[in-house]
C-alpha cells in the first residue's frame, strides 16, 4: 500500500466507496468520471503503479483482474457487451499512479458509434 495513493485509500477503506465486487484479490467501484453508463474500476489490493510495472510473477493476479471484470460486468448486465481498458502511462491516459482496469459498458462502444 502506498500512503499517498488514491486507490490505496479506497482499498483501505479510508476513502469511502461503493463497492460492487470485492475478493481477496481486488475491490470494483464506479468511476467518480462515468465516460459510459455504466463504468466501474477494477482495483488490485496491491499496489502496482502500472501495467507496466508488472512481470511473470503477477500473472495470478492479472488473471483474477480480468475475471472480476467479467463478473462485474455479468453483475451489472452487460451481456449486449463491454470494453475493458487498462491506460498505461501518461501517454496511454493513466491519471491514477495505480494499475486499474475500466469495465464500460451500456451502450455501444465500438466503431463507427450509434
């Protein structure tokens, strides 16, 4: 856990959230910023800064993160589909120092729109 972290802090509870999902692994909450009506964080419990910073050895926990986003996507009815995102790096969009996956969904979100 970082002390200065944002998502540590909802982890930890210090920073209040409406959980959605939660195992040992990690917490979903919605995006405070919705870009869809239906956006949801899925949050690891350990701290990693970034996609970027990860190795073979997590790839336990990447797996479980994409599970839970396929469950908080069953959980909130998206079986038309969805998109999950992972931004990387300020380049790839990333505003929270904290690797996190967006489940969005409930409307159409490929191309071309509509």
């Amino acid at each position: 856990m970082s002390n200065d972290c944002l998502f540590c802090k909802i982890v930890a509870g210090t920073i209040p959230a409406r959980t959605l999902f939660e195992d040992g692994s990690c917490v979903a909450f919605p995006d405070v910023h919705p870009q869809a009506p239906v956006h949801v964080l899925v949050v690891p419990k350990q701290h990693l800064v970034s996609l970027a910073e990860t190795d073979r050895e997590h790839t336990d926990l990447l797996g479980r993160l994409l599970a839970a986003a396929a469950e908080v996507a069953r959980m909130q009815g998206l079986e038309k589909g969805y998109r999950v995102v992972i931004n990387t790096g300020h380049d790839g969009g990333q505003t929270v120092g904290h690797l996190h996956l967006h489940v969005l969904g409930g409307r159409h979100m490929g191309w071309p729109p509509g």
